[in-house]
C-alpha cells in the first residue's frame, strides 16, 4: 500500500511545496538556502522513486541523485560563505 510510486511523488511534492513557500515566504537568507536545498532533495527523491519503478537501468537514477548531492553541497558552501561575508560587512 504504501510502497508505491504515487506515494513517493506524493512526499516530493510536499517537499517541494514547503521548500517553495520558504523561499518565497523568508526574508533571512539561510531559511532561504534551507528552503533550497528542501527542493532539491524533492528532486532527488523523485528520480530515486522513477528510478525504483519505471527505469530500465537503475543506475541512471542513482547518478543523477548523487550529482545534485554533489551540487547542494557546493551549492551550500558558496552561498553560506558569501552570507558570511554579506554579514560583516
């Protein structure tokens, strides 16, 4: 019942939707970045379940997901240091 692909679109999108009310709703700039990396592990979650159930190659699903692992680190590293810089200044 639970183990299926509406279920996991499902918890992507409220991920999303909370990650998207967060940028769109926060003045502070680390909610914001939160609420960004809340996005994209919406994203993730939704390749990893197309990946568990429709694709041929599961791979495929696996790599893309560690990619954006990947950029939300890099992604967290740049904008906190330029927020740390944006706050002594």
């Amino acid at each position: 019942m639970y183990n299926t692909l509406q279920t996991y679109l499902f918890l992507a999108a409220l991920l999303f939707a909370i990650g998207l009310y967060g940028v769109l709703a926060r003045r502070s700039l680390i909610a914001v970045l939160i609420s960004v990396e809340l996005m994209l592990n919406a994203a993730s979650i939704n390749f990893m379940a197309f990946n568990r159930f429709l694709a041929p190659e599961p791979a495929v699903g696996q790599i893309i997901t560690l990619f954006i692992m990947a950029v939300a680190a890099a992604e967290a590293a740049i904008a906190l240091s330029i927020i740390i810089t944006v706050y002594r200044k």
